[in-house]
C-alpha cells in the first residue's frame, strides 16, 4: 500500500537518507524513533508538504512523488491535531467533504456515523478551545477518517493524552485499522505504545530507517545499539563485562549477529549448530567454537564495539538454587542491592559476580511469591535464548 | 497574572516603574488638558452672559455646543468628509496589498526576504514628508508624467491624497497582517491541504477567518494614520480649501490665520478619534492574546 523508495531530503542541518520503507494494505505499522529522528518529517513527506530532494512514494500502487497533498487520498492527524479553532466539530470532521458529490443529507449523515462511531456526537456543536485532549484527538481522527483516505497517517497520535485514555485510543486506533481495512502508518516514540497497536514497526534514527520487524522482534533482537539503548532492554553490557560474568558463571552468548560472524563463518555456523551447555558443563563449553567467535569478536574489537543485551523482564529471579535447570538456562549467583516499585511491575537491582549489575523486573505476584530484600543473595536465571549480542556494525535492517 | 510575595525593595522597584508610567500619561493629559482648557475659556469669553450666570456645568456644555459648531463650519465639514472617505478609502486599498503581501512575507522565504522586510518596514520610521517630496519628484519623471498623462492624475487632486496616505500606512497594514499570519500555525493549512484544499483554498477557508482580528487591527492601524496624514499631503497635493483639504491641513490653515480656537478644536477632535481607533485596536486586537 505505502512504498518508499530511496527517499532522499534535507531541511537544514536534518537529512533523510535514503529511506526504504514498505507497508502492505491495511497492516498497522508504527515507525518509531528517538526525539529528532526524522519521524514527523518522514510523514510529511508522505503528505506531500516537502518536495523530495530524491527516491519515489507509492501510495495504492500510484507513484503520488509529484502529488499534490490533496490528490494523495491519505488522512492526516498531526501531532496537536490542527483542528481548524474557528469551526465547531461538527464543521471540523465535515471540512474535507465540500467536494464530495454526495447530497447534503449523505454527507450530514457521514459526519453524523463518525460522531457516533467515536462517541464525540455529544460535542457536535463546541469549538475545538473547548475540547479535552482526548476529546480534540477524536474530532482529529473523525476529520482524517471522514474522506475515507486509504492511508491514514498518524503523528504520535496519543503522546499528548494521559494513560488511561491513551489506552482507548489505542484501542480504537486498531479495531478502526480493523473495520475499515485501513493502512495505518502510526509514528511514535513509545515502544510501549507500539506494542499495543503495531502489526509490523521500523525504528528510525538520524534520518535513516535502522530495522524493520515485528514488535516483538525488535524489543527482543533490536539490529544494533542504538535500537538496543532505544528500547531500553535494562541490561546492556560491553562484551568485556559480560565476559567477566560468563567466566564465572557460565552464562553463554547465543546468535551473534555481528561481524564476527564475517570474519569466521566456520566458527558462526558452528556456533548455530551448537546446543546449549548446562550449568555444569558451560565452563567446558568456553572454549567451543561459538565462544571461540565471542572471543574473536571481543579481540578484534578490543571489546568496545560489542554490547550484550538482555531484557530485565526475562531474568528471573531465584531465592534458591534449583536442583535442575533446562539446559538452555543458566544460574547466576548475585546479591540482590535495590528494590523500586514501579506499579504494577517490580525492578530489583542485582549485583552479579565480578561486580556486573543486572536488573530484573518481576510482576507484583511474582515478588509477593518471593520475598525479597535488600541484601539478599539470589540466582538469576537466564535463558540462553532471551541473551542477544550486538556490534556497533551490525547489517542495518 | 500571578503576583508573587514581595518585600520593600521590590515594592520600590515596581512603585518606580509606575512612577514612569503616571508620568508619561500625566504629560499626555496635560497637553489635552490644556488644548480642552483653551477652548473652553474662548468660549466663555465669548459668552454674552456675566460669569456669575454661568455653573461650572453650563460652562462646558456652552464650549461643547461652540466647538460643534466650530466643526460644523462648511470647510471643516468638507475636510471632515473628504478625511473620512480618502482614509477609509486607503484602508480598503491598504488591505488589498497588506493580506497578500503580509502572508507572502510570514509564510514563504525567498533570497531577497530581509531586504524586501526592511523596504517595507522603512516608511514607518521614515519621516513621512519624505514621502510626499518623493512622490512628486516621481511625477516630474518621465514614468510619472506617462501616469499623470495617460492614466490618472494624482498631482495636487484628491486621488493624490489616498497615494499619499496608502503609501505611508500601507506598510503599519502589511506589519500587522504579517504578525497576525505568523501567529497562525502552518500546519492548519496543511491539514486544510490534505483534505483536498488547494494552497488558495486552504488560505481562504481557514487562514482568512482566523486571521480576521488581526485584520481589523491592520485596518485601524492604516485608517487613524491615514487620517492623521499632513506633512506629505501639504507637499503632494497642497492645501486648498474645499478641494485638497483635510482635517490635519485645516489645523495647521486656522493656525496660520491666528484661529488657534478652531485648530485646537479640530485636533480634540482628531485626538478623540485616534483614541477611540486605538481603544477598538486594544479591545480587538489584542484580546484572547495574554
């Protein structure tokens, strides 16, 4: 439905550099992005309110590179939402419809169903200035909607509104994308919000698109570190650290998506093959060929260039050792030294062996179960899987 | 406005930039004072009555009745008119050029920006006779006399009168008309642009209507200088009687017979429409803004 074809564009010191990027029909995709990444510019450009410096836009299988904003059939919610402050909501959501060629009655009737359908026809009669955040965002997607665009673009529709009704409009977000069959192309700079709506996301950063994946790909396997530090993993050493912890304890890298996986196929295959070690045996297993090329890569890059990154959701946390472990899961002794309640989610701040400091966040059930204090030695656990290795030159999506 | 927890010294601070405050009106009241003063003892020694016949009350209102009929004279009122109708008349032109000038220089930078910012900021910090001496000088040309032949004279005519004002007010229209298009955000008319609004369309479906407050400033602003215009009209068009005369021409013509009455009458007067058009600009324009 949206293609974007070596999109080239400068705008002061700010470029866009040949950005790729496809979304099907009616996918919901969200494009995220640091604060200055090139996000808003991006859409704008897709609205057409930039001339391209160079590269093509498809939207529907018609080049719209050339299009005025007007012949794009796109639906376009900036981030205050513009709402016009002279009309009333009723004449904001009927403001794209003068040129239809629908009767009156139809279009009164249109403008009518949409007010309904997002249960703002209470409002029909106030002026924007008298909106809540909430409400003005509805009016904003009820004007967007009302020209039955084929792709409607979302400038982080929900960043100015409060939790709980950003929920909602998230919600409605997916089930109009549903109804409708509508592309949605949603930029914001919440990995959270992009879990809840997203079908497929990219991430976006200094003028360039990073990677594209789903979700839940590119929380649990970001392509280098900067998605890694964007998406805020709670773990994410430098290789010597984790080395230090690994020498240890055992706890052993999986995939290395890296360059070291260039410099020594053999080794990087091999290391595909390889099955996990168990606790036991993970000493014996450093010197395999798959630690052989976290060695390399630790050599060769002396260490600086490689991060290792592990989610804090996906440790857990052990009071006792248990009697057995899968064998691709790894205990790591550490003394627990923080505990800070975040809500519904607990974060308790581990030091490993070697003086490593790992977090780990729990459910509030889970550390009920645990009874945990400051002080206390505990296991970490640690999937072998949920472990992921970056180098600073890892092949861009 | 919040107003925070003060010792001495910050009363003192804020009593002292009142201090300049009061002063600076006090100076103003006291010229009008004494204008209003002038003509109100004329009159009363005009009164055929003693003093003792005369409160304090009938006294103004004898000056009042005198100086409506001092502007109700057949040259005052045809000053007045022809006043009235040049500067409402340059308000309508001066409107024309400042909208789509103003949106041209708030919306779109061009190489030449600063230098065509500063072209049409100059006759406001121009003294204003420049003006008049260089549209004259422009008429003696021969572009100027291919205009005055061909086209429409404007050398000491009436037509001339609304060059001349347009000329010197158009640029206070065009500043107020920038500002007020520069305080409406772009992305309005993009928004407008994507629901199939062409750039002229989104112009006048949205940018227009919400610019309206800051256009009824620009008009005052272009209308109480056009009306208040003297210097360049004496040099431009001159200043004959029932013809070329306005209201600032017929004060400085009653002055230099020595009937400083009338002058000061007809400049109470204009003193009292600029602060009407100057209240209407701070009611208007300036409300919803803080």
């Amino acid at each position: 439905m949206i293609r974007i074809e070596g999109l080239c564009l400068s705008v002061g010191a700010f470029a866009l550099r040949q950005v790729c990027l496809e979304v099907a029909s009616g996918e919901y995709f969200v494009l995220l992005g640091p604060t200055g990444a090139g996000k808003t510019l991006l859409l704008e450009c897709l609205c057409g309110l930039y001339r391209l410096d160079g590269g093509r836009l498809i939207i529907a299988g018609r080049d719209v590179t050339h299009a005025e904003p007007r012949h794009r059939q796109i639906g376009y919610l900036p981030q205050d939402y513009a709402l016009f402050p002279h009309r009333t909501v009723r004449q904001n959501i009927a403001f794209g419809l003068r040129r239809s060629s629908a009767s009156r009655r139809q279009l009164q009737q249109r403008v009518q169903q949409l007010m309904e359908e997002l249960g703002i026809d209470h409002l029909a009669d106030r002026r924007p200035a008298r909106l809540s955040g909430g409400e003005k965002q509805r009016v904003a997607l009820a004007r967007a909607l009302a020209v039955r665009p084929q792709v409607l673009l979302l400038d982080e529709p929900v960043s100015a509104l409060d939790e709980s009704t950003r929920d909602d409009i998230c919600r409605l977000l997916r089930r109009l994308n549903r109804q409708l069959n509508t592309t949605v192309l949603h930029v914001c700079h919440n990995f959270a919000e992009m879990m809840s709506v997203a079908d497929r996301a990219a991430v976006i950063a200094d003028g360039r698109i990073i990677q594209v994946g789903t979700p839940h790909e590119i929380l649990q396997r970001p392509a280098n570190l900067a998605v890694a530090q964007f998406v805020q993993p709670g773990n994410l050493l430098p290789l010597a650290k984790w080395l230090v912890v690994s020498g240890r304890s055992g706890v052993q890298l999986p995939q290395l998506v890296t360059s070291a996986k260039k410099a020594q196929p053999e080794a990087a295959h091999a290391q595909r093959a390889e099955s996990y070690p168990s606790p036991e045996a993970s000493c014996v297993a450093q010197k395999s060929p798959r630690t052989a090329a976290v060695q390399h890569a630790h050599e060769t890059s002396n260490g600086q260039d490689t991060w290792v990154m592990l989610r804090s959701e996906n440790v857990r946390v052990l009071t006792n050792a248990p009697e057995s472990l899968p064998p691709d899961m790894t205990l790591l002794p550490a003394t627990l030294s923080e505990i800070t309640h975040l809500g519904a989610t607990v974060r308790l701040r581990t030091v490993a062996e070697g003086g490593v400091e790992l977090l780990a966040l729990l459910g509030k059930r889970e550390y009920i179960g645990g009874n945990y204090f400051p002080g206390q030695r505990v296991f970490l656990a640690i999937a072998h899987t949920d472990i992921h290795v970056i180098t600073q030159d890892a092949q861009l999506s | 406005m919040a107003a925070p927890v003060e010792g001495f010294a910050g009363r003192l601070f804020a009593a002292s930039t009142l201090a300049f405050v009061v002063l600076f009106v006090v100076g103003w009241l006291a010229l009008f004072a004494a204008d209003v003063n002038y003509v109100l003892a004329d009159a009363y020694r005009r009164l055929p009555v003693g003093p003792e016949d005369g409160s304090l009350l009938r006294l103004a209102l004898r000056g009042l009745v005198g100086m409506v009929g001092v502007l109700g004279q057949r040259e005052i009122l045809a000053a007045l008119w022809l006043s009235l109708w040049t500067s409402s008349l340059s308000v309508v032109i001066g409107l024309l050029m400042a909208i789509p000038i103003g949106y041209a220089m708030s919306r779109y930078r061009f190489l030449t920006h600063p230098l065509a910012e500063a072209i049409i900021d100059l006759p406001i910090i121009l003294p204003p006779v420049i003006v008049g001496l260089s549209l004259l000088v422009f008429f003696q040309s021969p572009a100027g006399k291919w205009i005055e032949n061909s086209l429409v004279q404007f050398v000491f005519q009436r037509k001339g009168i609304v060059l001349c004002q347009l000329m010197v007010s158009a640029s206070l229209g065009i500043r107020a008309a920038a500002l007020t298009f520069d305080g409406i955000d772009p992305r309005l008319e993009h928004v407008a642009m994507t629901l199939g609004c062409t750039r002229a369309g989104a112009f006048f479906r949205v940018t227009l209507p919400l610019a309206v407050r800051g256009l009824v400033v620009a008009a005052i602003l272009i209308w109480t200088r056009a009306f208040g215009l003297f210097g360049p009209l004496m040099v431009f068009v001159g200043a004959v009687r029932l013809r070329t005369e306005v209201l600032p021409t017929t004060i400085y013509l009653e002055q230099s017979v020595g009937r400083l009455e009338v002058a000061l009458t007809v400049a109470i007067f204009m003193v009292l429409l600029a602060a009407m058009g100057l209240v209407i600009v701070r009611a208007v324009g300036l409300r919803g803004q803080k």
